[in-house]
C-alpha cells in the first residue's frame, strides 16, 4: 500500500506532483538555470521595460 502523501496539493496526476514536491522540497537540491530560461526571463522583463517607456 502507497504511503499517503504530505503534501495537500494534488491534481489528476497525484504521482507527478509528488515527484516535484520531493525533488524542490524533500531533498533540498538546487537545480541552475539554463541560459534558455535566463533569456526568457530577460527579454520579458525588457519588453515590460519597453511597454512602460512607451506608455509615459
């Protein structure tokens, strides 16, 4: 029998949102940032930059 989780969130996919729950959470590990999401994060903070430069 499964061990009831200790986590209250759950979605349909109860076993993927453990899975995430234990590897940020449980075990503590630091996962780096790819370039990928360092550029995303980059270009949306200077079209927010932008759109705020254009609106005053």
């Amino acid at each position: 029998m499964r061990k009831p989780s200790p986590y209250l969130m759950r979605d349909l996919n109860g076993d993927k949102v453990q899975d995430i729950m234990n590897f940020n959470v449980a075990l503590k590990r630091h996962r780096s940032r790819s370039v990928f999401e360092i550029s995303i994060f980059l270009f949306a903070v200077a079209g927010y930059l932008l759109a705020l430069a254009a609106t005053t």
